[in-house]
C-alpha cells in the first residue's frame, strides 16, 4: 500500500522472488519506476516490470479469496490474527480456492483500519520494533516458501532433479526383480513386501541421480548373482 521509497519497491520485488513468489501488486506507489527500484530488484526486475499497479486496495485484492493483512503494532479490535507461521501453511490450502493476497502497509502509518477490515486476517511477526518494510515482506515469503518444503525446494535446486513416477516405477520392478531372484520375496505372495517397499521409497523423494545408483545396486546384484 502507498510505499514512499522506490528501494523498498525493489528490495519487496527481489524479497518475493527469492521465495518463489513472482507476483507484486503496488497500490499507488509514490514513485514507480524509478531506478533505485530497478537497482534494488537486482535480477528480480522482471518481477518489477510485470508489477501491476492500482488505485486503491479494494482493486488490488478484487479477484482474491484470501486476504491477510500485516501490521507491525497491535491493533485493538481488528480482525481475527494468525501467526506467520500458520499463515505459510494456510496460504497453500486457501490458493486451492483462489487467488490469495498479503498486504502490507506504508513505511510510515502501515494500514489503516478500514485497508485491514478488508483482509479476513491479520498477521504480526514478532518483534521488537516494527521491521523495513522490505523485510517483512521477506520473512512472510519465507513461512510460505518454507510451508511448501522450500529447503527440499532448494537442495533439489542445487544438486538434482526429482525422480518422476515413471522412473520409481521402473525402479519397483527392477526391485521385485532381484528380490524374487534372491529368493527374498514370495513369488505367491510378492504384493505386500512391495507395498512396503514402495512406502519406504516414496517417501524419501529419491532424486533422479539416487534411483540410478539404487538400480547400480540391482544390477550388480543381478551380476553377483548369476555368477
Ligand atoms: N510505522 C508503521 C510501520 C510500518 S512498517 C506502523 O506503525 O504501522 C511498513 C509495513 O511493513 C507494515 O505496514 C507491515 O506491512 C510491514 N511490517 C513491518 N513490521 C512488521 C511486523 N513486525 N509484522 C508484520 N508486518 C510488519
């Protein structure tokens, strides 16, 4: 809402960027464009250039179902508060739903009370002082991303993709393969063995690289074997 200082336009632009968040709607910014805002955005400036920009908040959150407002004081009556940490969890079941929208205030006055009677709650993350603006929006993007495992998120970023189910289940059968082989597993009864093992495997999220190296193991088992 009304940021006065175009850095933090691009300090929130590469904050949201970070944490995998690529939309940033501005409500009558005080200048936009301008270049401290381009320099801060650092390589978020796509996000900068595909910022929309409204008159009022009501236009901003039009098309949204979920709505959280953010506030650096306590406020007396306003509406039903919910932790940063909760709100990251909650944002991923509500965007089933629809679009969802977190609000936050001018650097000087934050939101006034009739921009928060717009949001179906209010979000405060604990702190001594009221944070830079550009930083609150940081560390909310953080609880989102970190409620969707951004950490997995990011090491599978860094080292390896994902394997898909096509290449599990060609695992799984490799698996029953040698196992059958080996003599470990029943031939009249294989199916709740592999369930199990299916279970095991599944849920450690193997990367594309791991199923290799466990299918190196089958193999060489197979080798090993039929010496
Ligand atoms: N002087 C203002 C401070 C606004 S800080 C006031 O008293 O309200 C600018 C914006 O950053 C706030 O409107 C809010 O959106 C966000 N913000 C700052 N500190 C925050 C905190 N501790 N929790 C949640 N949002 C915060």
């Amino acid at each position: 809402m009304e940021p006065s200082h175009p850095g933090n336009i691009g300090a929130a632009a590469r904050a949201v960027k970070t944490m995998g968040i690529e939309q940033l709607v501005l409500v009558n910014p005080k200048r936009f464009p301008d270049p401290e805002a381009t320099v801060r955005a650092v390589d978020a400036v796509d996000v900068l250039e595909r910022a929309t920009v409204c008159s009022s908040l009501k236009e901003a959150i039009g098309q949204c179902t979920f709505v959280v407002g953010t506030t650096a004081r306590k406020r007396g009556l306003a509406c039903p508060q919910i932790a940063p940490r909760e709100l990251g969890a909650r944002v991923w079941q509500e965007l089933a739903g629809g679009p969802v929208a977190i609000v936050f205030g001018r650097e000087s006055s934050g939101l006034s009370n009739d921009e928060l009677d717009l949001c179906q709650f209010v979000t405060a993350i604990p702190s001594m002082k009221s944070l830079n603006l550009a930083a609150a929006v940081q560390v909310i993007c953080y609880e989102i991303f970190m409620a969707a495992g951004g950490a997995h998120a990011v090491d599978v970023e860094s080292e390896d993709a994902l394997a898909a189910s096509m290449e599990l289940e060609r695992l799984f059968e490799h698996l029953q393969t040698v196992l059958l082989e080996i003599g470990f597993l029943d031939p009249r009864q294989p199916k709740l063995l592999m369930r199990r093992l299916r279970h095991v495997y599944q849920r450690a999220q193997l990367t594309q690289v791991e199923v290799n190296i466990l299918r190196g193991i089958l193999s060489a088992t197979e080798d090993s074997t039929s010496r």
